[in-house]
C-alpha cells in the first residue's frame, strides 16, 4: 500500500529515521510522543510510509514499554499521594482499590 513515490519530499532515509526513534526513546520519550516529535519537527508525516512501525524499531531495540502499563503506574502513584494527604477521601482509595489489580493484569500479560 504504501509505496515510495509519496515519500520523495522527505529528506531521511528509513535508517536515519530508525535511529532517530531510538534516540528519542532513550531520551525516555513514549512510542506516541516519538510519533508526534517526527511530524512536527522532522516533517515526517507517517513512519507506516517508509514500512517501518515505531513499536516494531522499540521492541527491536528492547525499548518498549506497553504505554497503558506506564499511565496506570502513573496513576497509581498519583492516588497514592493524594490519599496520604487526603486521607478522608474515600472514592479515591476506592479508585486506587479498583486500579491495582489492572496493573497486575497489564504486567502479567
């Protein structure tokens, strides 16, 4: 589907972009922000119209991390201060109740 004609404008080659995503994810940037960064600021519309996918370049790699995982962590560890210092706040310890068992199912996967 994707042919090459479409991409005559960009100026990387797919091995410049391969590397440009790896050093964006060591930078600790997630799969979807590296996306977003090669559009705004390298003009590069899609990486799918070179044949590459950023998650497969990551898992190459060894750099990927499943971003659902990374938002409930970082959820958990929100609820967590936030009852500390609300501790009367009952639907949030409901919430981080409810949310712990998720990120156990999302690291067993």
């Amino acid at each position: 589907m994707a042919e090459t004609k479409t991409t005559e404008w960009v100026k990387m080659k797919p091995s410049d972009i391969e590397k440009k995503v790896i050093e964006l994810a060591k930078q600790g940037i997630s799969a979807e922000k590296i996306g977003l960064k090669l559009r705004d600021e390298h003009g590069i519309p899609k990486v799918k119209l070179f044949n590459l996918k950023i998650k497969k370049i990551l898992e190459k790699e060894n750099l990927w991390q499943n971003p659902e995982t990374k938002n409930v962590e970082k959820k958990l560890e929100r609820l967590k201060k936030h009852s500390v210092k609300h501790i009367h706040d009952y639907p949030a310890k409901r919430s981080l109740v409810k949310n712990v068992p998720k990120l156990s199912k999302l690291k067993n996967r």
